[in-house]
C-alpha cells in the first residue's frame, strides 16, 4: 500500500515539468559533501567554518530543515543513485551492485549529457588480503556503466590502487589511470574537469553529479592552508586542518556557480546540495550555541541530520521548506525534473519532492524509513544493524527504543515507560507500522540473512 501511495505521488504531479523539450529541461548539479552534518553551515546556525557561498544559496534559494541521510557513505550513496532503501539492494560496503540501474541511466536516457566527477568507492573496496573479501572484491559497478556519459574519479577501482583523494591526487577519468600528479589538488582537477565539461556541453540539457571528496578523513591541508607553500607538509593529518577543509570545499561551491554564470546558465540551471552522513566523530562543531560531536556512522540525529539546499534561480522562492527527505527522494525527483515520472519498470521508495521546489505544496512524505547495516567490509566490525523509522517528532528503533526528536536541532530524548503519553503511544504504533511494512519483500539476501564484517552469518 506504501509503494502504491508513493508511486501515485510521484505520478500526481507529471504535470509541473511534462514533456519539456530539450531545450526547456533544466540543468542539474547535484553536489554532494562527503562527511558533513548540517551543524557545519552558517545557514543552518554553525558557527564553526566560514561558509558564505552555501550560505548565500540557502538564502536566496530553499533550505530543507529535515534532510537525512544514512548514516554512513555507501549506504546513502547506493540509496541515493537506485531510489531503494538499503534492504532492498544491499551487497557490501563499497559496493553498488550490477544489477541496479542508477539516476545516470534515467538522465541519460532523458536526453540529458552526464557526467559524474569526485569519489566512487562504489566497484571494490576490500583488501586482498582481508578475510572472505575474494567473495566481494570486484563485484560492484565500475563508473563506466553507470550510466554517465563521462567520469573523473577517486577510488574508482580496487582499494589498494586509489591514492591519494586531495594532495597529489590519483584518479580515473573515461577509462585513463592518472596516478599521483605531484603539486595538484584533487578536489581543483575535479571542479576543472566539471566546468570543462559544462563549457564542451553548453547548449545541450546537463545532469552533473558531484559527489565531493571534502572534508572527507584525511584531514590533510588544503590550498588555503598556510601550510601548503611547504609540499612536504601537504599529506599531513590533523583535525586542525578541517576547518580550512570546509571552508575550501565552500569555495569550490563558488567556483561552480561562477562557471554556470560565464555560460549564462544561472537562470537555467537547479543546484542542489547534499551531504552523505553527518560530521567525523573526530570533530566538535559549534551549532547554536551548543557543541556537537560529529555523529558519522552512528543512527543518531547528528549521524543522519544534513543540510539540503536547492537554488535556481527565477524558478525557485527564497525559503525554508520543513517536509521530510531522505536519500531514496532524489530519482523520482530527478525523474521529474527531467520532464516525465519513472518508468513504470523503475521500483522506488522515494517521493519527488520536485513539487516543493517550485513553490507547491506537493504530498510529502510522513516518515523516513532506515536499514541500516554497513557490514560486510574491511573496517566494519566497529559496526552493527539498526533498522528505525522517524517523523518530525520521533524515532523508533525496532527493538522498542523511542526518541524524542522534535525541532530542526539535534534533539534526541529516550522515552522511557514512564513517560510514556497518549501522544507517544500513537507515534509508536505509527511507526512500527512504517518499520513492519518496510521489511516486506522485495528484500536482499542480505537483509534477509545478518552476516559480520567478513561475509559469515551472524548466529
């Protein structure tokens, strides 16, 4: 009834963006920071790291108080790019499986020139020599099918091959191994490569995915780093160096949209800026007047609570828009936006929320469902599963645990049995009902079956 409910919603609205031609569909950029809660941008009330370019998107674009995300990389990015929810398609972390199709398949498909530039880590990730890995490495998609047209990429192969992601970078571009170009940054390569792409495809409709590197662990200097004059020091780790991380990954959001103006794009051309998980647990960040430790890899608020921001110009009001969303939302609204819903082929768990950019109230979504179980991976063991549903006010986990997350913060109150209320009865009946319905096929083998972080079931 659920899927039924979405897909109907996604269909209700075909008519804000139908059959555009090509030369009406807008261009997309779709930037993703890589480790950055919400508590890490001025407009959301930081007050850690200088942010003005994201700041002024937010300003004059749409600001979403209720984005999440999973809690870790490879699940919100294999949610994301497929419109499933992790236990329909989970393998293994790293791994995006073959037989999805991704948001690249449905642009280009849509007539639109796509490109994705920044990090992968989605084809291989185990070490040779970690255990069970021969049972995974290799097994994910390569950035070549896809569905983009053109890729530059980090770590788009085996893990013992990726190099380094900022100082003297290595990356795969179409096919072409550049292995430590010694004096270059990785995320600038990344952003000239974007801009050139735009440049080269100018007058035809552009789908632009950027999942960014930044401010991704290692914290290594930046170029704005007073440090960098020293090449030596260019590789050196310290969390003192994320704030200048943040604040370069800002800059390069201003280099984008500098480059949309030259082409004279601004006005035709949707931003949108998301996060894949919260902050590093390594970092403490000032929001609000209150101290927030990063909440990476863990299901709670400051693990799953990132910013969204949406801005295009001419098309989209200043604003703040409270709906919830979630990873699973942006392919039907790629899908929408790009001028026509899903293919009926296509199984989502996502709701466009296309509808909301332009100023309708469209049917929002009235809980966010997570599976959440990162294993098996090298480096996983630190991990374990949590399934849980939330709305605006509450979460609950499938052992019975029940928060209190009311306002746009990071508030997370247990409720015990005696504070229990009429209120939080029917909020806990509500969501179980999410949490009951969400676990029915269609289910992945490993969702069905719970294994440790080297493949083997977990008794």
């Amino acid at each position: 009834m659920i899927i039924r409910v979405m897909l109907f919603v996604v269909l209700s609205f075909i008519g804000l963006f139908h059959s555009l031609s090509a030369s009406e569909k807008p261009n997309i950029i779709l930037i993703m920071a890589d480790d950055l809660g919400m508590e890490g941008l001025g407009c959301y009330g930081g007050t850690s790291y200088q942010t003005p370019h994201l700041d002024r998107l937010a300003e004059q674009g749409l600001r979403f108080t209720h984005a999440y995300s999973q809690p870790l990389c490879t699940p919100t990015r294999v949610q994301m790019m497929t419109g499933k929810y992790n236990q329909r398609n989970w393998q293994a972390f790293g791994i995006l499986p073959k037989s999805e199709k991704t948001f690249g398949h449905l642009m280009s498909a849509r007539g639109y020139k796509t490109l994705i530039a920044g990090k992968w880590q989605l084809t291989s990730y185990d070490p040779p020599d970690f255990p069970g890995s021969e049972t995974r490495r290799g097994t994910g998609t390569h950035p070549k099918d896809a569905g983009f047209d053109e890729y530059m990429l980090y770590h788009s192969e085996e893990t013992e091959d990726k190099g380094s992601r900022y100082a003297n970078p290595t990356f795969l571009r179409n096919g072409t191994l550049h292995k430590e170009l010694t004096g270059k940054y990785g995320e600038d390569l990344t952003v000239d490569y974007i801009l050139d792409f735009m440049n080269r495809n100018q007058n035809e409709p552009m789908f632009i995915y950027y999942p960014m590197a930044l401010p991704h662990w290692p914290m290594v200097p930046t170029p704005i780093s007073e440090v960098w004059s020293d090449p030596s020091r260019r590789l050196e780790e310290s969390t003192e160096y994320f704030p200048d991380m943040v604040e370069y990954m800002d800059q390069l959001v201003g280099r984008i949209i500098n480059g949309i103006n030259d082409l004279e794009l601004r006005e035709k051309t949707l931003v949108i800026f998301y996060s894949d998980n919260g902050t590093d647990k390594r970092i403490t960040s000032q929001f609000k007047k209150r101290s927030i430790k990063g909440g990476k890899g863990e299901p709670i608020q400051a693990g799953i609570r990132v910013p969204l921001i949406a801005n295009w110009p001419g098309q989209i009001k200043p604003g703040i828009c409270r709906d919830l969303i979630d990873a699973s939302d942006f392919l039907p609204t790629l899908a929408d936006l790009s001028g026509e819903p899903l293919p009926e082929d296509w199984f989502t768990d996502g709701v466009s929320f296309a509808p909301q950019l332009v100023g309708k109230k469209g049917t929002p979504r009235n809980s966010a469902f997570f599976w959440y179980d990162p294993r098996p991976g090298w480096d996983k063991d630190q991990f374990s599963r949590d399934i849980f549903t939330l709305d605006k006010e509450f979460k609950l986990f499938s052992d019975g645990r029940l928060f209190n997350i009311r306002g746009t913060g990071f508030r997370e109150k247990l409720i015990t049995a005696a504070d229990a209320t009429p209120e939080t009865k029917a909020a806990r009946q509500k969501l179980q009902a999410v949490i009951d319905q969400m676990m029915q096929p269609p289910l992945s083998a490993a969702a069905k079956r719970e294994v440790d972080a080297f493949g083997n079931p977990v008794k």
